[in-house]
C-alpha cells in the first residue's frame, strides 16, 4: 500500500508545503514508524476525488482525523465538465481551506493522504519545473497555482 505524506505547516497563516516523502510500507519497522509519526501529528487528512465519464460530473471528499477521532468528512460537486485530475487537486485545496479556517486554522501540522500519483509527483518533481518555465504548457495550472 502506498501513501503520499505532506507535512503542511501554518506560521502565521502562511502555508508552508514540506514534503516528507512517498512511503510503502514493506516492512514492519516502517508501519511502526508511520505509526509513530501519526501519534505527533495532530491531524489527518485522506483525500479523494474523481469524475465520471473524463471529463465529466465529478466530485471530491476529504476525511478529517484528529486524535484518531473523526472530525469532519466532507463531500462536493466539482463541475459538470471535469476531469479526475481536477477533482483529485480540488480535495487537497479544499482540505486545506477546511484547515485554514475555524478552530483549527492555528494549527502547526497536518498529514494528507492522497491516492492520486498526478498530485504526488506534480508536488515532489513536476512543480519546480513549472513554476520555472511560469507554468507554460501545464493542465490546471489555475489549481496548482492554488496549491503553490
């Protein structure tokens, strides 16, 4: 099983994105260490999205964690034309604009979790590239932008 892992920091509301790394987990030390880092981070967050027909109507959920508790769990509609890569990037967006407001807008750390490998390597390799050539010739650069 594999899982993309963020480490998102809010210093004075200003997002600041780390990217910890791409685990899979093949061995039990590396669940127990896993494990070990849920227990310090005091949110969660799996992320979904997709659309039927590409393009087509699509939506996209997030699950908030906290303390292993549920928090939130939030559904959307992404438009009636668009693609699973679209909906995939607006989970994340939306997770984090969830974060950024409300009781737990000050918090200092949070995990996503995404199955999505276009949102994995556009944010650990294809970005850099993108934000250089002033993201010419990228699809949804208005979302990535976001995610910048």
């Amino acid at each position: 099983m594999g899982w993309f892992i963020i480490l998102f920091l809010f210093p004075k509301r200003k997002i600041e994105i780390v990217i910890l790394s791409v685990i899979t987990f093949s061995n039990k030390f590396e669940i127990l260490l896993f494990l070990l880092i849920i227990r310090l981070i005091m949110i969660i967050i799996y992320t979904d999205g997709s659309c039927l027909s590409n393009p087509g109507p699509g939506g996209f959920a997030f699950l908030i964690l906290k303390n292993n508790t549920i928090v939130d769990l939030v559904c959307g509609c992404v438009d009636s034309n668009t693609t699973n890569n679209r909906a995939e990037l607006t989970a994340v967006i939306e997770a984090l604009e969830w974060c950024s407001t409300g009781e737990y807008k000050d918090e200092k750390e949070i995990i996503i979790n995404t199955d999505s490998q276009y949102v994995q390597k556009g944010m650990t390799i294809w970005i850099h590239n993108w934000k250089r050539k002033n993201w010419n010739k990228v699809k949804n650069p208005d979302l990535w932008q976001k995610l910048d």
